[in-house]
C-alpha cells in the first residue's frame, strides 16, 4: 500500500491510485467524473455499469451451465474406471483451491473490519474532542455572562447611590462598564468559537456505521462458512465415493456461484467508490459542511499545514483581550470604589468578582490548545490511514476471492455433475437362480434334505464310525415293512442314481447294470479289483462312496 512520507501527511495507498484509474462510465459508455460524490446520481450509475461485469458473466455461466447439463443428463455410456478417478482427483484439487480462495475471503473480511471498526474509533475521538470545545466554550459563557456580570450588575446598584463625590463616581461607573462590556465580548467570542461547531456532528454517522458493521461482518462470516463446508462435503464425497453428496453438491454448488458473483458485483462497487474516496479524504469531509465557515474549520483539522491560520485564533485572542481589559478594569476600580463606599464591603465582591474572570482566563487558555490541529489531525490520520490501507486492502482481498471462488466453484459444478452420473449405487447381492446347471434341481435338493433330516432323527451310528455311504444310508433308512429291497434298487442306488425300473425295458437294463455291480461287489467304486487291502470296520470298509459319472456330484453338505 501507499508510503507516507511523514507521519502527520496522508499519502495516497497504491491501490486506490489503481482502483480510482478504471474507467467510470455512464449508460451510453462515455467517461464520466471519478472523483468520489455520493450525491451525484451520475456517479452511482458508473458504480453500476461496474458492478454488472460479474452479473453478465454470472449469466453466460448459467447459461453455459444449463446447455451442458442438458446435454449430459440423457449421457448413459459408460466410462472407464481411469476417467472417472481422474475427474475425482480434479475434483479434491479444486476444491482444496477453493478452500483457499474462500479463506482468503475471510482474512479480507477481518482486516476490513479491523479497519473499519478503527476508523469509527477514531471517529468517536474526534467526536468527543469536539464536544470538549464545546463544552468549553459553554463554560466560558456561564462563567463570564452568569456568574462575572451577576456580580458586576450587583457593584453597580451600589454604585447608583447618591455621593457627594460625582466626578470619582463617574469615573468609577465608566471602569465598571468598560469591565461588563469587555465581559460580555469575551462570553460572545467563546459562543462564535461555539457556533461553526454545532454543525459538526459526527455521532449519527458512526452510529449508524456500527449498525452495519455489526450486521455485515457477520453476515459475510456465515456466507463464506457455507461456502467452506460445501467444499468439504465435496471432499467427503469424493473421498467415500458417495453419489448423493456429489448430487447434493451439483445442485448447491450452482447456489453458490451465484452468491459468489452477486459478492463480486457488490464488492467491486464498493472497491472502486472506497478507492475514489482514498484519492482524497479530505475532500468528502469538507464537502459535508453547511457553510464556508465550516468548510474552513474542516480543512484546517484535515491539512493542519502550519502556513493555514486557525479559523478560532481571531476569537481567541478577541476573548483573551477581552479578559484582560475586564481584569485590568477591576483593578482600576477596586480602590477608589472602596474609598466611596467604605461601609458596603466590597472587598470580597471584588476578590470573587476578579476570581470569576482569572477562570475564564483559564477556561480560555485551555480552549486555545484544544482548538489546535494537531490532536484532532493524528485522530484523522489515523482514520484515514485504517479505511484507506487495511480496510481498501481487506476489500480488494474479498473482492478477489468473490471472483477466485465463483470460477473455482463453477468448474467443480461442471465436473462434479459429469462424475456423479458415472457413480452407480452399490447393488445387492445376487439372487443364486434356481435353475443353476451346476446345482440339483429343486427336487433332487428337498429329497437330499429330507433324507438327512429322516437321517438324523431315525437313526443313529458310533461316534466313532465313518459316514456311511449313500446307498447303506438308504437302506438303514427303510422301514421293517419294506426292507426287502430288490437287488436292482440296490445297484441302482449303488450306482448314485434312483433307477428303479418302471416296465421291462428298464427291469432289463437294471439286470445287466446288476451283473456287472456284482463283480464289483465288496470295492469302493473307483478302486481297481486288484487294489484289495484288509477290510476296515464300518460300512463300505471306511471308505466314502463316490458316484458314477453318469449322475451329478454331490456335494459334502448333502450328507451333513
């Protein structure tokens, strides 16, 4: 920002000299005045003409918005897992910058605050100083018209009784009345000290300048915070995968862009008018003033050059003078009034008389330094310097990141509503079909239950003993009525498939399939007839039975 070249000189910052150079311009795009005047409605129209650069372009952005999501919203091919990780990281990326630009955001709104809030104390400073030399000024007109000429009209009734001596009492009455008069001057300078001030009056600005401070610092916390977290949940959707946070962001995100370019209108308004203020403080505050008298006294306090007179200096001395010729008045007059009137007792009237004027004296010595620049100056500069420095620069800060975060957001829009689409819900899990190839069919799996549910309660083999084969469960299974199984109905189960014939075609066909399990009788299937071991204790000699190749493989759950 702008050096100073002193500390009791204001210096023009950088950035107002930047802001105050763009171009101010009216409806019909002419050029027109950029010096700060909040009472032309000229100067508020090229304010506007500036603040519709980022409502234009937040209206091609929707629009660019609206016939890209209207020509996505139909899109269902799918893409390749790379394309869609690379739009997540593009997502955590933006969003990170994002974050930053809002925050850069909220440091710009502290430090326009802490300016702000700066500037408004210094108003008050200067508020209260200008109410002291009111004050003062007012006890200079009670001390010297109340109480001084109270005391003054009572020394002259003494003076209207008849003496013998006339000429002393002449002169007497003329000391007494060059004193009033000289009383009366020095209360009417303090009340003209009095009177440009009335119109000063800066409480109603400040106080309304902290009304909006207290809503807009706030206000501006809380929309950059929902910012904040609308990156955050973006984050957490691309970090769990989540198809609703990213809808959730598509359709709050295009929120968002709108309220950062609404920000970016406002702020780029409010940076300009502040930066053309910056150009010359000094200027607004004189144009407040309601006369020339005023318009003077401003320009004093704000220049403070040694070379300007102070506009109360002719007052002061006028009342000084004043106080000094009603001093020496009622010197004059105290001895030969006391040798008139030697039974009045006019001492103590006169020592309480000249007590009276030497506080006016006072009140006036102490009035002429406060009416000196240099107090009221170091509060303006002070002022000055916080609007102009670091509230200017918190400004522009917001300003930026209004701008920074309405692009950002606008990209994690486009590419948040092209990755959530590629996103699919997590489905169940799959149903097992009925009608599996590789699985028994529906009846062949509820006879296989029912025979191990009629197995494991009927009957019942040693701990000890190995799982008898399918064929001895079937037939340990049959009930004492018809435990005379055919030898076919044997073989046939031996063989692992129910083929009990129904005619003599199939009667025939068991016959020949017995003949040949016959030869194979007392050996596991699948074990060669020379293979012969000593026999082992259980059914089918602790071996369990395989199947032929002609029927399915069961599983090791149909027999358990």
């Amino acid at each position: 920002m702008g050096a100073t070249s002193g500390d009791d000189v204001y210096s023009i910052p950088t950035l107002a000299r930047l802001l105050h150079a763009l171009p101010h311009l009216n409806v019909t795009f002419h050029r027109v005045n950029s010096s700060f005047d909040p009472n032309s409605p000229i100067y508020y129209e090229s304010l506007g003409i500036l603040a519709s650069v980022p409502a234009a372009w937040l209206i091609l952005t929707l629009l660019v918005l609206l016939i890209y999501l209207l020509t996505r919203c139909c899109d269902r091919k799918p893409r390749p897992s790379r394309s869609i990780s690379a739009m997540k990281v593009t997502l955590a990326v933006v969003s990170v910058l994002c974050c930053a630009a809002v925050g850069l955001g909220l440091y710009g709104n502290d430090d326009l605050h802490n300016g702000f809030t700066q500037l408004l104390q210094e108003g008050k400073q200067v508020d209260q100083q200008v109410h002291r030399i009111k004050n003062q000024t007012e006890n200079i007109e009670r001390q010297l018209r109340q109480q001084a000429n109270l005391q003054l009209t009572q020394l002259r009734d003494i003076f209207d009784e008849p003496i013998s001596n006339s000429t002393a009492l002449k002169q007497c009455l003329q000391w007494l009345t060059w004193a009033a008069n000289n009383n009366t001057a020095a209360a009417a300078a303090a009340a003209d000290i009095r009177q440009p001030l009335n119109h000063i009056v800066f409480s109603e600005s400040i106080d309304r300048g902290e009304w909006f401070e207290q809503i807009r610092w706030p206000s501006t916390m809380a929309v950059l915070s929902v910012l904040l977290i609308l990156c955050v949940v973006l984050l957490v959707g691309v970090a769990r995968h989540s198809r609703c946070a990213l809808i959730a962001f598509s359709v709050c995100g295009l929120l968002a862009v709108i309220a950062s370019y609404v920000m970016a209108s406002i702020y780029i308004a409010s940076t300009v008018a502040l930066g053309d203020l910056c150009m010359a403080p000094d200027k607004f505050i004189e144009d407040q003033a309601k006369n020339e008298l005023t318009k003077e006294i401003l320009r004093y306090y704000t220049s403070c050059e040694r070379a300007r007179a102070n506009p109360f200096t002719q007052r002061l001395r006028e009342a000084k003078g004043a106080i000094e010729n009603t001093r020496s008045s009622l010197t004059a007059l105290r001895k030969p009034a006391l040798d008139l009137f030697p039974r009045k007792a006019l001492e103590p009237k006169f020592s309480s008389l000249l007590n009276q004027v030497n506080e006016g004296d006072l009140l006036i010595t102490a009035l002429t330094a406060s009416v000196d620049c240099r107090a009221l100056h170091t509060h303006y500069l002070r002022g000055a310097r916080a609007l102009c420095n670091t509230g200017l620069l918190g400004l522009f800060l917001m300003l930026a990141s209004a701008i920074l975060a309405g692009l950002l957001l606008t990209v994690l829009v486009w590419v948040d509503s092209h990755t959530w689409i590629y996103i699919r819900k997590k489905k169940d899990y799959h149903q097992v079909n009925e009608t599996d190839p590789y699985l028994p069919p529906p009846a062949a799996s509820q006879a296989i239950a029912a025979r191990t549910l009629q197995r494991s309660q009927g009957s019942s083999y040693p701990p000890d003993t190995p799982p008898p084969s399918y064929t001895s469960a079937m037939l340990h299974n049959r009930s004492p009525a018809s435990n005379h199984p055919t030898m076919h109905e044997a073989h046939s189960l031996i063989d692992g498939c129910d083929m009990r014939p129904t005619d003599h075609h199939q009667q025939q066909q068991q016959q020949q399939r017995g003949a040949h399990m016959s030869h194979l009788r007392g050996h596991t299937l699948g074990r060669l007839p020379s293979h012969h071991h000593e026999p082992l204790s259980g059914p089918n000699n602790g071996k369990y039975a395989t199947l032929s190749k002609q029927c399915k493989t069961l599983e090791s759950s149909d027999f358990y």
